[in-house]
C-alpha cells in the first residue's frame, strides 16, 4: 500500500476511534478531536493579517515590514500561525515546564491544521536544540514533539539531532534585542554539511525570532540553500 495511503487510513481510524482521542484540554469536553472541541479550537487567537511574510509581524498593508527590509534574518520566512497569548499561552508553559507530555499531541495539531502546506522542495524538517543541562531538567525537548508531528504528517524526513548547543545559554525571557542576539554567540552547532538542501527549523514560540535566525545562519553556512521557520505561535509584544 503506498505510503500516502497508509497514513490517510490510519487518520481515519483515529479520528474515528475514542480510545485514540483526549477530552478538550480546555474545558475538558468529550466532544473532542486531537485534545479539541471545535468552540475552544475556534477560541484561539490567529495570527492578524496581513503580516511579513519573512518575519510574521503583523502589518497595516502586505509587504515586507521595515526590520526585514534593511536588516532580513538568515531564515526566508517565518510560518507562526497562532499569537502567543491565553490561552495558549498557559497550555505551552504547562507543556514546557510542568511536564505535561499529555498535551503533546494537541498542540501539535494546531501546527498541522493552522500552518500553511510544508514546501515540497524541503528536504529536513528539524527542532531547534535544547541545552544538555536544560534537556536534562525537562526531560524532553517540546519542539522535538512539534517538528516530528509535521515531518510525520508532510512525510519528510526528521532529523532530531542535526544540530545541538554548544553551552547551556541563560533564559531570553527577560532580555532585549541586542541582548538575545549577544547571548546566542556560538551557541550552536551543525553536525554536517547541507549542501543544496532545504531545511525547515521548528520551534514553540517566536518571540523576536533571534534564536531561529541565529541557528539559520549556521545552517546556511554549512551550505543550506533555503530556511524556513516554524513556530506554533508568535508573540507580538515588541522587544527593543
């Protein structure tokens, strides 16, 4: 049986079987499909268009906004379907920090369903890497979950472990532009050569998109011809 086919009949049997689907992670109805009830689903805030196609920050009028026209980040565009905001925002935070592996599987399926069609030309679909002592402390890297449920669904291929962090950087929350980007110096690393490829990096959430634009740039120059970013959802607070 191909390949397409196999994967179209195994979403058919769990979409229609409960034992494979969760009550709402919202509001707990059995009326669910993926962790959702079509009114919390409906709930959540989308990303405002129009918005930069490269970065993803919404504008008055469609174009390029001002930022990625005298200073573009390394990646080409930048795919975050959802604004990072409640509540959202407390089911990613419960995810990440609370170890709330439960909640991998729905807010997966919002990337699937929210997120414009992955390029036929990429050829790598990766996660963004975790620190060795932040992997340790959670035990799992949540956009490990994102990136494998799109791989899996585009049937492209996942490479986990592709690129890694060369030092355990301090937590961005609290840090303005010039400091993410000072912060994230020779933080990463590309384990080999990606001549002529397209890779698509995956992350939870975009704040100012420097950790994707920094990682951008050493894929690129190990020889990536295209990147493209991927968030679940994209913060619009500005961040000098």
């Amino acid at each position: 049986m191909p390949r397409a086919m196999l994967s179209n009949l195994l979403g058919a049997i769990i979409d229609t079987c409960p034992i494979f689907n969760q009550p709402c992670v919202l509001c707990a109805s059995r009326r669910a499909r993926h962790g959702w009830c079509q009114p919390c689903r409906d709930s959540l805030t989308r990303l405002p268009s129009p918005h930069c196609p490269r970065c993803a920050t919404p504008l008055l009028q469609p174009g390029l906004c001002g930022r990625c026209q005298h200073h573009p980040p390394a990646f080409d565009a930048l795919h975050a379907p959802l604004v990072f905001c409640y509540p959202l925002d407390a089911l990613i935070h419960a995810f990440k920090y609370g170890k709330r592996l439960e909640l991998a599987g729905a807010l997966s399926t919002l990337l699937l369903q929210f997120a414009p069609p992955l390029p036929l030309d990429t050829d790598l679909v990766i996660p963004v890497p975790l620190s060795k002592e932040r992997l340790a402390d959670r035990g799992f890297n949540q956009s490990d979950e994102l990136a494998r449920a799109l791989a899996g669904t585009m049937a492209q291929r996942f490479v986990p472990d592709l690129c890694g962090r060369k030092r355990n950087t301090p937590s961005q929350t609290h840090l303005n532009l010039r400091e993410r980007r000072r912060n994230l110096q020779n933080a990463f690393c590309v384990k080999s050569r990606l001549d002529g490829l397209s890779v698509a990096i995956v992350d939870d959430v975009a704040t100012t998109g420097t950790t994707l634009d920094t990682l951008a740039v050493m894929l690129k120059k190990q020889g990536a011809k295209r990147v493209e970013a991927w968030a679940l959802a994209r913060t619009l607070t500005i961040i000098t």
